[in-house]
C-alpha cells in the first residue's frame, strides 16, 4: 500500500515511521523522508525539516507513537522510563514553540493515565492521541481561516512574514488560511510576504504555496516592508506565533516584532492568527519565553556561493523575537478572536464562564 501524500507530516503504512515533506528542499524539489530514529526525528526538527509551530507539534505526536512501538519490554516502568528520555531529547530539539512540549506532555499523558492498562494498550491509545492532535489541527487551521476572513475584505493588501500556511499545519494554515479560504470564494487579496532573512521561509514556503493557489503575492526583502505600507498598499498584517504569553506578548520568527512596531506607525492592523496549543499560560510575558540561538553560519554562509561576511566576525542569530501585546490588534484562534486587555480574553479561551 502506497501512503496518500496529502499531509506535510503523516504515519507510513506500516506505521512504524513518520513521514514528512522535507520544508529544507522546497521550493526547488517535493523530497518526503521516513523517520525512524529518535535521532533522526530529532535532527529533522532542529533543522526544519519538518517546522512551523503546528507542524511540529503534530510530528512530535506522531514520532512518540513510532518510538513507543520500538520499546520492547512491557513492565510499564521500564517502558516509561525509556519513553521519557525520547519525550526529552525531542524536546530539547528546538525550545521557543509550545507546540512541541505540548505535544509531547500530551502524549506522555496517555502513558501516564493508563499505567494500569498494559504496555500494548498504552501504545494503542497513543496511536489514537497522535491522529487526534493531527485532526485536531485541521479543524482549528479551518476555523481561524473562517474567523481571520472576517476581519478582511476583498481586494484588499496583506503583508505576512515568515510561513504559517499548510506547510506549517495541517491543510489551510493559520495566518494564510483566510486568504486561502478566500481565494475558494472567489476573494482576491494582494499578498506581500517577506523573504524571512535568514531562512528565507517567506520566499521558499510562503510564496510558494501562495503562488501555487493562484493568489497575488508578492515577494519583498523584509526591510522593505516599510514603504509597501507607506504606499498604501497593506490593510492589515497577518502572521503565525510560536508561543503566546499569558499577557499577549507573542514570540514569532525574528523580524515579527519590527513588522508590528511599523503596522502601528501606519496605523495598520496586526493580526496573530494561531492555535489556543500555542497559548502557554503558564508564562505570564515575552520575558520568559526562550528564544532560540541559531546557528551564525544561516546568517554568514548559508543559500550564498561564498560566505558574505568576514569569516571569525561575531554574529547573533535569534530565530524568534517577542511581539509586545500593545502593537496586537487581536489574536485569532479557533476558539473566538481575543483583544485587549489580553490577560482577560485569552483567559476566557479555557475557561469561557471566568
Ligand atoms: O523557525 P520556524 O520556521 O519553525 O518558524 C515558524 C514561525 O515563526 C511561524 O510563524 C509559526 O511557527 C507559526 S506556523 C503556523
């Protein structure tokens, strides 16, 4: 039996392995990989193999299913302890998005509850639990697109930066999905994507899946974001999340926060479109959220013929900033579009009569 490739991130058929479009080798080629390895599912996470908040929580689910079907003993302290240092070393592959953690802790969970059940039980219900994050995901990707589309109207200009449509995801993405939605009725928007220095996932990713849908996008170097909005050419700004404080505070990837702080000289909307998976409130600001230390050679080296800085020069690489509540307009999840004051209406996501 052949797998229907029709999700980024998917179980093999003999589910023993996960599969995944391999993001590194878009736009130029459509390569999938088979995973097997804790290592091997761990090395495609850190390089973005498989990345977007999302997406890796979904892989991650996906991958602690795999490997729990690898361990051999059934003695239940023997399995766990064995699957713990699995939910461990993944999570250790990249800190920022809550997707991952929560992923794993969920997975983990269903280890836990059922200790009683037996080994072969407890893998079961895991299987189940990886196909619901999974399913889970298409219906919230479906429902932000709904909710995004009602704060925009056709025609007209949207910047995005970074990747958050269904190579993040599952299927419509977050902050593409509305204008993927309106595309299948017939709305047309003028999309600018920044290029997303320096892993360049606007132009690989965003450009890509917004070009092959047969939407108008732009392309743009990210420092040029300001003078498509002082043309008057953005009515609002739509972009993904990794993590969202309690207070609103929003970590994206690097270059988000500049982008807002220019929406409000423009006076411009600026939308965060994501999943309630990637609210943690258990953090109450952008101050405790660890942002992630990449790599200086994907700033001096990488997608260049020659290196394009002197080589011992001193280089920071952060791969998400912090977005400051004050410059959101709204948050939009699945569960409904919060506003400010943030700490009250993302509270009221789980727990509606507070
Ligand atoms: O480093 P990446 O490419 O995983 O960063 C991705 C982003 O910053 C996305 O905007 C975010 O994960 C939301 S994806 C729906």
């Amino acid at each position: 039996m052949t797998e229907k490739k029709v999700d980024n991130v998917f179980l093999n058929s003999s589910e023993d392995a996960v599969v995944i479009l391999d993001q590194t080798q878009l736009p130029g080629k459509e390569e999938y990989l088979t995973l097997s390895t804790v290592e091997e599912m761990y090395e495609a996470i850190l390089h973005l193999k498989v990345r977007g908040a999302p997406a890796i929580g979904i892989c991650a689910g996906y991958c602690m299913y795999c490997l729990a079907k690898q361990i051999k003993t059934k003695d239940f302290d023997g399995f766990y302890r064995e699957l713990s240092g699995y939910r461990d070393h993944l999570n250790s592959s990249r800190p920022t998005a809550v997707n991952l953690s929560w992923a794993l802790k969920r997975m983990d969970k269903v280890a836990v509850d059922n200790k009683e059940r037996g080994v072969d039980e407890i893998v079961r219900l895991m299987g189940e639990e990886c196909r619901k994050i999974q399913e889970e995901d298409i219906a919230m990707c479906r429902e932000i697109s709904r909710l995004g589309l009602t704060l925009i109207k056709d025609g007209d200009g949207i910047l995005t930066h970074c990747n958050a449509g269904p190579l993040a995801t599952s299927r419509y993405g977050t902050a593409l999905g509305p204008l993927l939605l309106g595309k299948e009725q017939g709305m047309d928007f003028k999309v600018f994507a920044d290029e997303t220095r320096p892993l360049l996932q606007g132009a690989r990713l965003t450009s890509y899946e917004l070009h092959k849908a047969g939407i108008d996008v732009t392309l743009i170097c990210d420092n040029m974001a300001s003078i498509v909005m002082k043309n008057g050419w953005v009515q609002a700004c739509f972009v993904g999340c990794d993590r969202i404080a309690a207070n609103g505070d929003t970590a994206n990837k690097i270059g988000t926060s500049g982008v807002a702080i220019l929406a409000k000289h423009y006076g411009i909307p600026f939308y965060v479109l994501g999943p309630t998976s990637t609210v943690d409130m258990s953090c109450p600001d952008g101050d405790h959220i660890e942002i992630e230390l990449r790599d200086p050679e994907e700033i001096k080296s990488k997608f260049y013929e020659k290196p394009m800085a002197p080589e011992g020069v001193k280089c920071y690489n952060p791969a998400f900033d912090v977005t400051d509540h004050d410059l959101i307009t709204a948050i939009v999840t699945e569960k409904g579009i919060c506003r400010a004051p943030y700490g009250e209406s993302l509270k009221k996501l789980f727990d509606p009569i507070s």
